[in-house]
C-alpha cells in the first residue's frame, strides 16, 4: 500500500516505469513483482505494504499500470502471490506448513479478485 490509496494508477505506472528503466540499465530482463495480493487480512504478516491495497478492483486497476509501465521499459514483470495470499496470516517462508485460506463468514467472495487477476495476466509477460 506504498503506492496506494487512494488508487492513482498514473503513479504505479511511473514507478513501474522507473524501476524498470533502472533494472534495465543495470542489465536485468525480468523482475518478480508487482505483488498483486490484494490486502484482505490485518492480521497478514507478509503483504502489509507490498500490496497495492485493500480493494480488489483497485489492486487490479494499479497491477495493470504498474506492469505496463515496467514492461514499457523492456523489463518482464512477474505477478506474485496471486490470489489468496493477502488473505493468510502466517509467513509461508518461517513455517514448515503452508498457509491455509478459510472462508470468513462476510468475507467478500474471491470471485471479484479472480475476475481482476483475468485482467492482469492479459497484459502480463511472465506468470
């Protein structure tokens, strides 16, 4: 949630560019980012700010122009943990089990992430 809210998807797609043009000037091809977990869980300890936010829509809106931006940059961006793992509340990289995803009653249905995940990997070089 460094680059969001509010949802300005011009500045991902700045940084997304920025980043790129450096990682391209020190010779990189390929990146594994944007984190594309949409923030759903506070007691997450993994995600927290590498998320573009709490609203699927809007992890979704900021993905696409955070990966265009990258790849306009000639550098492969590489969508992470998605979906689901903004959702865990455990460190998959400190535990010998993975983390497990159970539904919440009144949680929102991952349908809506699921349909945003559709839109990035459209766009998206690597997945």
């Amino acid at each position: 949630m460094a680059l969001g809210p509010p949802a300005i998807p011009e500045l991902a797609r700045r940084a997304g560019q920025s980043l790129g043009r450096d990682l391209h000037l020190f010779g990189f091809n390929m990146n594994l980012a944007p984190v594309l977990d949409v923030n759903s869980n506070p007691d997450n300890p993994v995600i927290g700010i590498r998320s573009f936010g709490e609203n699927a829509a809007a992890v979704g809106e900021m993905g696409v122009a955070y990966i265009q931006g990258m790849q306009g940059e000639g550098v492969i961006a590489v969508a992470k943990h998605f979906p689901g793992h903004g959702d865990t509340d455990s460190d998959r990289t400190r535990t010998t089990t993975l983390p497990v995803l159970a539904a919440r009653q009144g949680a929102p249905r991952r349908g809506g992430a699921l349909s945003v995940r559709a839109r990035v990997l459209e766009g998206l070089d690597a997945s």
